[in-house]
C-alpha cells in the first residue's frame, strides 16, 4: 500500500513568484535554509534538503503547476520514486501552494509534517521580507 497525502497554505507572493524561487537553486536554499540544487527545465535532475532529498523535474507550467519524481535518503532501494505534484494558484493577494505527495512508501506520512516543518515555515519567514 502506498501514501497519499495533500499540504496547503497561502503565501503572500505571486503564483510566479513562488514558482521562480521553487526552481532556482539560490532562492530554494535560501526560502528553505538547506542547500538545493534545482533549475527550471523539465526532464532534469534536482537535489534539496543538503541532499536528503532527490529527484526528477518531470512537468512544469510556470506559475501554475510543478511535477516531480521525488525520493529521500530514507526510502529503500526497493522503494518507487514518489510523486509530488505543486499547485499554485492565486489567492487574495498571495499564493495557495498545495502539495499533492502521493506514491509513499508505507511509512511515508513523516513527510507531511516535513512539509510544513522544513518548507512552509520558513517560507513564510523568506516571502514575508
């Protein structure tokens, strides 16, 4: 059985704004306060997290939607990639950004607090500079 779960929130930047700093290694490290490695072209391969997390950028619609093969240290070799899809729309004078993490292994649901713990949090402390 794999995990499914949904994360959102609403951040005070622009749907491009958000999507601009998720894709640029720079801002990434700096929204989330662990290095990343990540660029804006689909098909190519991303790190985060000081390497904790890896992955695949697979679909990309600026400002609108990211989607990626996503895996971290703590899966097993037997473990499937897991899917992270990010949805950003429009909100009042900001952004939702809504996570859909599917495809996790078991005992995957310690990553929806990580979510909110190592990516919303400090987040709202970049985006609020």
């Amino acid at each position: 059985m794999t995990i499914l779960f949904k994360v959102s929130d609403v951040f005070p930047v622009s749907p491009q704004a958000l999507y601009s700093a998720w894709l640029d290694s720079e801002a990434h490290s700096e929204m989330t306060g662990t290095k990343a490695e990540i660029q804006d072209q689909e098909v190519t391969p991303f790190s985060a997290g000081d390497g904790y997390i890896q992955g695949v950028n697979l679909e990309l619609e600026p400002g609108v939607r990211i989607l990626q093969h996503w895996r971290t240290r703590d899966f097993s070799e037997q473990d499937q990639d897991s899917t992270l899809e990010i949805l950003l729309t429009p909100e009042g004078d900001g952004t939702r950004l809504t996570i859909i993490h599917s495809n996790l292994p078991e005992d995957g649901m310690q990553y929806k607090q990580g979510w909110v713990e190592h990516y919303f949090t400090p987040m709202r402390v970049y985006f609020s500079k």
